[in-house]
C-alpha cells in the first residue's frame, strides 16, 4: 500500500477521508503505565475529558492500565490487530517497525529538557520526517501527539560517584544511553520501564537510567537506594495518543482536529508534571533512605566527552539500520531542537502558551 501521509505547504495533508460517525463513539485505550501515575491522572485524563466535552458527549473512552491489556512492547501489534483503538507507545521499543522514528529518539543526549524535546521531536515527525509517517502507516496507527520527559538520571542500588563507579554496572538503559553505558565500562540491559522493578530487586540490575518520577510512579523508592544527580539526557518519542488507522478514519475531520488541539496541551502536560513529580521524588528522599550523590568531576567530564560523540554515532548508526537522508534528518532535528530552546526561553514554561505553539508550528491540519 502506498503511503496516504505527504508534506505539502508545511502540514500534514491527510488522503484519508474521515467519514460521519455515529451519535457517541467509544475508543478503547490500553497502557502499561500504572493507573494511578501521573501520566494518566495529570495528562492522559484529563485529555481522555477534554476530548470528550469538544466532541459534545460524541467521543468517549474506556481505559485500561497497568498492562491488562498489552505490555510495552505488544502494544503497537494491539492497537495494529484493533485490539485496542488507541494506546501508549514508545518508538524505541520499536526500532524494527518505527525504524526513523526510534532512531530519531536515539538524540536523548542531543536534548535539553521536556519541553523542548516535546516541541521539536512533534514538529520533526510530523512537518519534516515523510519517513516516520510511512512507517507509522504500514502498522495501520495514526500518530497524534508525541511526548518527551525530564531529564533522566542513574537510580541505582549502590553510589555512583566517580567514573570508576560505572565499570561493571548493569543498567536498564536504551538508545544513547546504551551506548554511554557501555562506553562507560558498564553493561546495557534492555528492558522496559515496568520490568525493571523487579530487574532490580532480582539482582539482574545494578541501575536504571530514568525519570526519577518513577521512583513514585513504578515504586522504584523500595528498590534503589541511591540517585546521581546528573542530568543524562531527555527521551523524546513517546507516543501516548495515536490511533489504529480504522478508528482514525471514522472521525470526521472536527473530530480530529479535537485529537490535535488537545493532544498538544496533552505533550505539555506530560512535560510538566512529569518535572514536578521530578523534583517531589528527590524531595522526598531521606524519607525513603535515599542517597542523592552529587557526581564528581570526572564522571561528568566523561560523560560530556561522550556526548560531543553523539552526532556522529546516530550518523553510524543511521548507516547500520539503512535509514536514508540520516545526515539531513539529523541536521533537521538538531536545529528545531534550537528553535524550541528559544520558543522555551520565550514563553516561560507557559501551558497554554506553549501549548498552542506546539499546535501551531508542529501539529498537521487537516486538508
């Protein structure tokens, strides 16, 4: 099947013709992540409601948490095979199927922070990545808003301190992470965000290089004991809103555009207060025996040498996965990513103001 997604005059023109719905539509959502995390009752809710009161009552939706339904790395074949119309994804999962995409979540170290990475990653995809778009079409999903977090550190269940603290340490870690790791002197394991809980607490990891979020939301507190306070780099290229391709083309097109409008708010929201349960996770660290250990100089010295590296690496990289236009993309990207540090600079950290430039400059319109 040819691709129905094509850039022209800067959006998204979609070939996909929405059709007349009926009177209320309910669209089922699976995730991974707790129910009760931040993820949902701070942003997935709330734009599960707003959603609702633009479509006037018309769309509804029944969620399922906590992996009821699919895990992390099924949840692209549930929504594909229509088990479910919507879900959480994240492109490096999915390097096979989502090859542009996840390889360009592979630049964590290249981003600032959250909001930034929100802006620029949905503006890629959408308005100069035709690629990403093909790949999301060929597994039948329709891509909405893409998100990214905070800045992740190393938790871990010893201190981490020095360089040499590094050597042997197996730490859940993906992407560029992966390669510092292993670059470091430790070992990369591959997991997904709700294995390593127990991954820690089995004695297979040593660290987890993620949001210290988690330490609330995946209850990571009962399993680590100490976190480096050194900022690693931010994921870009979660994908929580999208849509199995069927569902997607039974909206009508005010429907949709209801999708996009909220799910700008949505990737802001997810920025937002994933920093503030950030900094609440390391707030409430004596109360859980945590260590917060500042880095010595020579483990960020190290890690800054590692990071000059990294164009070139997703360059190698790129030419190992035969991704085409790797150098262009690449250049693409890192520039937007300037762009949006200023756009971030200018508004403050606004909600609605940034959200309404992620709507404005990164979202498609509709034909």
């Amino acid at each position: 099947m040819k691709a129905k997604f094509k850039i022209a005059t800067g959006v998204l023109a979609l070939a996909l013709a929405p059709h007349v719905v009926a009177a209320e539509t309910k669209l089922s959502y699976s995730s991974w992540f707790p129910g009760n995390s931040t993820l949902h009752t701070k942003s997935l809710t709330p734009f599960f409601d707003r959603v609702t009161a633009d479509t006037d009552g018309e769309i509804t939706f029944q969620v399922f948490t906590d992996g009821t339904v699919s895990g992390g790395r099924n949840t692209l074949q549930t929504i594909r095979d229509g088990v479910a119309d919507m879900g959480l994804l994240a492109t490096s999962y999915h390097p096979g199927e989502l090859r542009t995409s996840a390889w360009l979540s592979e630049g964590s170290i290249l981003v600032r922070d959250a909001l930034v990475g929100a802006g620029a990653y949905n503006e890629m995809i959408f308005q100069n990545c035709p690629a990403c778009l093909d790949e999301m079409e060929e597994q039948g999903i329709m891509p909405i808003a893409y998100h990214a977090t905070p800045p992740y550190k190393l938790m871990c269940n010893k201190p981490v301190e020095s360089a040499d603290d590094m050597a042997g340490l197996r730490v859940r870690s993906l992407g560029s992470w992966a390669s510092w790791v292993n670059a470091a002197g430790g070992t990369a394991v591959n997991m997904t965000v709700p294995e390593a809980y127990e991954g820690l607490e089995r004695g297979q990891l040593d660290c987890v290089a993620g949001n210290t979020a988690w330490l609330i939301q995946m209850s990571l507190y009962d399993v680590v004991s100490d976190v480096s306070d050194m900022n690693i780099g931010t994921f870009a290229g979660g994908i929580p809103i999208n849509m199995n391709m069927r569902s997607w083309r039974d909206l009508t097109a005010d429907q949709q555009t209801a999708f996009f409008k909220e799910g700008a708010l949505a990737a802001v929201d997810v920025a937002l207060e994933f920093a503030a349960e950030d900094d609440e996770a390391l707030a409430g660290a004596g109360t859980h025996d945590l260590a917060v250990i500042e880095p010595a100089g020579d483990l960020t010295a190290a890690f800054d040498a590692f990071a000059e590296t990294e164009s070139q690496r997703m360059l190698d990289l790129a030419y190992q996965r035969g991704i085409e236009n790797a150098e262009e993309l690449l250049t693409t990207y890192k520039a937007l990513l300037l762009k949006w540090e200023g756009i971030v600079d200018e508004l403050g950290g606004d909600r609605d103001a940034m959200a309404a430039r992620i709507y404005s400059d990164a979202m498609p319109k509709l034909d």
